[in-house]
C-alpha cells in the first residue's frame, strides 16, 4: 500500500490496522523520500528478564547466611 504523507495522517488509523494485519505501507514525503510503516512483533521476554533486576531486593522473612566471622567476606 503507498500513500503520501498527508494521507497518512489524516488515516492512521486505517493505516495502523493494515500494517496490523501484515502489509507494508509505503509513505512518500514531498521531497520524494520514501518511508515503510510495517508491525513488528516485540521479543519474547521470559519471567527472569522482566524481574532479574529485583533479584535480591526481596525480603522473605529468611535468614540469609553467609561466612562472615569465618575468616571470609
């Protein structure tokens, strides 16, 4: 699908479902440059990337050891 960059916006809507669907819209500017709105699908992020980061910072109510007073760190 190609249209100008007008119509693009005046239609984004209809132009955001069909990239949604699969097609590629081609939107030329005035100075003839070309531009390809198209979906992408995100990545797939497990459960230990979305809270890797809190890794930690969670208090559970457990002791938690460690061999400080043995003579280490």
């Amino acid at each position: 699908m190609t249209t100008t960059l007008r119509e693009f916006s005046r239609n984004l809507a209809r132009h955001r479902k069909a990239a949604a669907s699969g097609h590629e819209v081609l939107v030329r500017d005035a100075s003839g440059g070309v531009y390809v709105f198209k979906r992408v699908d995100p990545e797939r992020k497990t459960m230990a990337d979305l809270v890797g980061h809190l890794t930690g910072s969670v208090k559970t109510g457990r002791k938690i050891k460690t061999l400080a007073g043995y003579g280490r760190a």
